[in-house]
C-alpha cells in the first residue's frame, strides 16, 4: 500500500521519502548523542545512514503488517532536511500502528515536530484504515511525552524499569490515540501547531523580598514556602521561588520533568551533596533524588521545571 504517493505539505513542511541525497543532512543530526539518548539506536556515521537507506529507510509503501516507513521531514521554504518520521504497522488483525520521530536539535522550540508528527497521523489514519496508534517515550525524554500530548495522544502507561537501555534501568511511557479519538479531535478542524509567539522575556526583581505563600506537599514533613513565578502556555514549563524553613524533612522522591535549582540564601542539601549561595544543580528528567536545607538554617532558591512540576514520592533513601 503507498502511504506517501509523492511528497505531503503542511503550513511550514515536507514529507517525502529520503533519498542518497540525504545522507550528509541525516548524519547531521542522527551523529549527535543528546539525539540518540533516549531513542534505540547509537550515534551513526554516514556508513551507517546508507546501510540503512538500502534497506527500510526511502520508501514510500508499507506492503502489510510488520513493515514500516521512514519519511524525512524538510523545511519548504529552505528545503533543508529537519528530521525524519516513523510508521510501523504492527498489525493488520487489529489495525494497530506504532509511530516515531527524530528531529535535529537546532530546530528544536518552533512547532516544526508537533506540525510533522500531527500529519504522520493524519497518513497513517486515512492512509491504512488504523484503528488505534501508539508511541513509546523514555519518561526522561520530557519534550518526546510533551510533543505526543500536544498532538492528542493519551498517556495510557508508566512501566518502571521495564528495560535495561544504554546501560541501565528506564522507565517507559506509553501513548496511544483511538481513531474515533482521532476524529472528534478534528471535527472543527487541524489545530494550530505552530508556535509564532515571540520569546518570552522573564525579569522578577528583588526575590529574596517576596511574599510565599504556605504550601504542603506531600513529599515534605511541614509547610514551605512558595510563588510561581512563570509558567508557559504550550510546554507547561514551570519556574518557582521557594523557601525551605530549617528543620525540614523531605522524602525520596522523583521529578518527571529536568529541572534546575538556584540557591540564593542559605544551603541545599541534594542527594548529601551541599548547593550553596550562588550555586546551582541540574537533575534530568526521572531523576531520583532527596533535598532539603543545609545546616541549621532555611533556605532560598529558585527551582526551574522543564515541564509541569509533578512530583512522585518514592521509598528509600539515596544518601
């Protein structure tokens, strides 16, 4: 069956299939590892990329169950190779399919994903009469989990250390959109994906002055001390002003989203290591972890969240 008859265009993009003209623009960004971390295949070298071109990559058909189809994505304007697009069939007895994607990160924070992954769904729904589409993110993949809710799919699981990847335990989640799902979805319409909006520039003064709010957080033995300085409108990234008071006890536990912590007054004690004033401590996303204030005194810091800040309480003690 030919799912890409000839190349596919969207508001900004192209869909086609990729060629030996593609190589140079596919290394570009399949060589990089921050785009190879969370996904099953190693940094490749243009050896690599052929091999794989000769044999799946290129074509525009998916003859029946079990076989799949790789599209590149271009940007139309510039005709420069972005990204690339998965759809595999994974059975034709129950109409399901399962789809992937990976983008150069130069282009990352546009919209240009969520645009191209939106019509990879439109192809395999009208294309091959699927009843049920799935995707598999790594939960430390963040902005992968961010993208797939953006385009209507539903988080349907959380598998913990379900497989040991690139030499350790990952947690996966696992999406999924219905076709009658799919349909109400777009009775109006395809929803706007492009992000046109300017960037946003944050200026907050004089944080040691401002006034927190009492919060309980179930992870916490007391109240402490927060005010939501920012949150965006598309990724749900959020950013925290929040005061330890001394004597606070937290438990394990683990943020979903990467986050960053800024200490401004006093000390933090993370996972037994000391953040102190004018220091600051990145964890990725899933990251185990267990903080609270250094010392005998409180703390102040800024905490930035690369998505919502969902926290989830875990047993144990990593110290």
């Amino acid at each position: 069956m030919t799912l890409v008859p000839s190349p596919v265009r969207t508001e900004r993009l192209t869909l086609r299939p990729l060629t030996e003209n593609d190589v140079e623009s596919l290394v570009a960004y399949r060589s990089l590892d921050e785009v190879c971390r969370y996904v099953p295949f190693s940094p490749m070298d243009a050896e690599t990329v052929r091999a794989r071109l000769g044999r799946f990559f290129g074509h525009g058909d998916i003859g029946g169950e079990g076989q799949a189809i790789v599209l590149g994505v271009e940007l139309s304007a510039q005709s420069v190779l972005i990204g690339d697009l998965l759809a595999h069939w994974s059975s034709e007895e129950h109409k399901s399919a399962e789809i992937g994607y990976v983008f150069h990160p130069a282009y990352g924070g546009r919209g240009y994903a969520a645009e191209g992954v939106h019509r990879l769904l439109h192809l395999v729904f009208d294309g091959l009469g699927i009843h049920r589409v799935t995707a598999r993110v790594d939960l430390r993949n963040a902005p992968s989990a961010r993208l797939l809710r953006r385009v209507g799919m539903r988080e349907e699981a959380h598998l913990k250390e379900n497989e040991w990847f690139k030499g350790g335990w990952s947690d996966e989640l696992d999406f999924a959109v219905l076709e009658q799902e799919w349909r109400a979805q777009h009775a109006h319409g395809c929803p706007d994906l492009a992000r046109r909006s300017p960037p946003t520039v944050l200026l907050e003064r004089d944080l040691a002055d401002q006034d927190l709010r009492d919060a309980d957080v179930e992870i916490y033995d007391g109240p402490i001390g927060v005010k939501l300085l920012y949150r965006h409108p598309v990724t749900g990234a959020e950013h925290y002003l929040i005061r330890y008071p001394a004597g606070l006890v937290a438990t394990t536990h683990r943020h979903r989203a990467a986050h960053t912590f800024v200490v401004l007054e006093g000390a933090l004690e993370v996972n037994g290591e000391c953040v102190g004033p004018g220091s600051y401590a990145h964890f990725p996303a899933g990251s185990v972890m267990h903080h609270a204030p250094a010392g005998d005194e409180g703390c102040l810091f800024v905490a930035v969240f690369d998505g919502a800040q969902d926290v989830e309480p875990l047993p144990g003690d990593p110290r």
